[in-house]
C-alpha cells in the first residue's frame, strides 16, 4: 500500500448517487486513518454536491483516470449502479487497488465468483458493504442468539417492507439482467446475508417474486423461505407495497421469543447528514426497544448501539495489516447465488435444494 502508518489512506470513491453520497462517502470521511481523496462522477449536480460535501475531494470525470495514477491511491469504493460492480471492481484489482464494491457484488454468482478468485490471483483486498451487520436490531438478535436467552432458535423471521406505491424512475426499476434490479437483489441481498449470518448455510430455498404495482418492470414484492442445515427455517419478507408493516425482527426459539419493529436509524441519520460522533448515532429510544420472552411475560430489551462506521475501521486496520477484512467477498457470492435460485424457485413454483458453494 502506498499509505503509510501515519499518513492516511487514500480512497477513490467511484459515483455520488445514494450509496456513494449517503452511505460511503460520510463513512469514509468518518474514518480515522481514511480520507475521501477522489470522486468519480460526471453529473453536473451530483460534481457541485461533493464540492459542497467534501470540498477537499478531486473530481475525476472518468475512472480510467484513476487507474493511470495508482500510485497515489490505496483503496477504490465501487458504489457506482450494480451493471457497473464487476468492471469496475476488475479495472480496479488489475491496477492493484484494494476494492469495496457495495452489494449486490454482482448481477450473477459466476461473474462473482470470477472477480474474488481474480482479486485472490493477485493478492488484491477486496470486501463488500454488507453494512447491515452493524444495524443495531441485528446485532442485538445476533447476541441474543449466542447467548442462548432464547433457546433453540426454530424460526427466524425478518422483514425489510416499504410504501412506495408508485415508482421512481432509474436503474433500480429497469428489467435488464444486468441491472439486477428489482427487490429480491436490492433488499433481498441484506435479508439472506443476515439469515446466513446468523443460521449458516441453508439446504433448501423456496421463493414467490411477484410484480404489484401497474407498469413494474421487476420484482416488488418478494418472500424467501430458507431452510437451514441446523434446522432453522428463515422467512423473509421485501418490498416495495406494505401498507402495513410487519415487525423487523420475529425469532422463535423452545425457550422464548424475540420482537421489533422499526428500520434500523443510521440510514436515516445519514440522510440527513449526521454520521458516526453526532449526538444519539446508532441509538434506539427505549420506546422502540424490542421484546424478550413469552406472551404473559415480557421485557424490554435495550437494543445494541448500531455502528456502520466498524464497517470501514476494519477495513483500514485490514489494510494496514491488522486483521481481515471485514466481510469476506465469497459470502456475497453466495447470497447472489440464493438470490438467484430464489428467482427459479419463484418460477418453477417449488423449493429448491441448495448446491455447495463453488470454493
């Protein structure tokens, strides 16, 4: 790496749509031992907004620029639209750059699968924002779950619904393979990597994709049943239709029960530009605190402080040669993987068995 223990590490973010301006550019800027060294955007507004945002940041119009002066960077974020990911992670590993490409890491699991054992090839770090570890709710099911408060878990259930009757024009909406638009690789790729995280891998996949509102090109409603080796039998639901939502977190176990309902604040937070450091970061107001036990016989549970920004301490540190990084990429490549079997089941109407992963 050409950043130095006391010098920081320069990041090159690639696009300053939602995921670059909202999620990873903030982090970034967040991050002891990083700095936002370049932008790669063409767009007039979104050129003047990084000016007001992180002035101190290049603009670059094209990423091949990048890639002629890689000396003078360390890290490349690909948070351009999924068509992009894989080309743009590939340009980035064949100049040496250690990449994060945001989820979904690519439109299919070979393509995936190529660009990790590329990176492996040439020793290049390469990591996926799976930034939905660190959600507070999460953390808090995950903890409640090693520490065995609820028995043996039997079902898991998880939910990432919205009310967006109408549709928004972009890349996200389009049915080009491509794109992998649509809810199932937009939310679903957050909903199956909890699971997994969670359970393990599973055995067996069921899905119903369907399309709800007038002119919808892709998916807009989803649910994915996935049955786990040790026995667990996740549902999840996604969407962009729910006029009423179910809570965020159900998990059933012989000896209680866990419930909460509510998005995880940081996304909002960030929206509205306030990052890690500003008052009540991460934070659940206890009014929100989810319930333990069984009916009859509850209590709150403080819910775990969520902490996006441990997302790119670990990938400094990693960089820096102190530890891994933080989410390893096959197991992006095998949430695209299920993602993609959800889909066949959806269409062939049956479950699915699970193939072992390609390693």
């Amino acid at each position: 790496m050409a950043g130095t223990a006391q010098a920081p590490l320069r990041v090159a973010l690639l696009g300053y749509g939602l995921a670059g301006r909202v999620f990873h550019a903030p982090l970034i800027a967040a991050t002891p031992g990083l700095t936002l060294h370049a932008v790669v955007t063409r767009d007039p507004e979104r050129r003047q907004q990084v000016r007001c945002d992180h002035p101190d940041a290049r603009l670059v119009d094209d990423a091949e620029l990048l890639w002629r002066s890689r000396d003078a960077l360390d890290l490349v974020v690909v948070a351009t639209p999924n068509r992009q990911h894989v080309a743009m992670a590939r340009a980035a590993v064949a100049a040496g750059l250690a990449v994060v490409v945001d989820k979904p890491l690519s439109a299919n699991a070979a393509e995936g699968r190529e660009l990790v054992d590329e990176a492996a090839r040439r020793g290049v770090p390469l990591t996926v924002f799976q930034n939905r570890r660190w959600d507070g709710d999460f953390l808090t099911v995950r903890r409640l779950v090693e520490q065995g408060e609820l028995g043996r878990v039997t079902r898991f259930e998880s939910r990432f619904e919205r009310w967006r009757p109408s549709i928004k024009p972009g890349w996200r909406e389009s049915a080009a393979p491509g794109e992998a638009g649509g809810a199932l690789y937009d939310l679903g790729a957050h909903l199956v990597d909890q699971a997994v995280q969670l359970f393990g891998p599973p055995s067996h996949v069921y899905a119903e994709v369907d399309r709800r509102r007038a002119g919808a090109e892709v998916d807009d409603d989803a649910f994915v049943a996935l049955t786990h080796a040790g026995g667990v039998r996740s549902h999840l639901w996604m969407g962009a239709v729910t006029p009423q939502l179910g809570p965020r977190f159900r998990v059933l176990g012989d000896r209680a029960g866990y419930t909460s309902y509510g998005l995880d604040p940081q996304e909002a937070a960030l929206r509205e530009g306030r990052g890690p450091g500003t008052p009540g970061w991460g934070e659940v107001t206890p009014d929100r605190y989810g319930r333990l036990g069984v009916d009859g016989d509850l209590r709150a549970v403080p819910t775990e402080r969520g902490r996006y920004e441990s997302f790119y301490e670990q990938v400094a540190a990693a960089l820096r040669g102190d530890g891994p990084m933080p989410v390893d990429p096959a197991d992006a490549v095998d949430t695209v993987a299920l993602i993609e079997l959800a889909h066949r089941s959806a269409a062939e109407g049956v479950v699915l068995p699970v193939p072992p992963p390609a390693r």
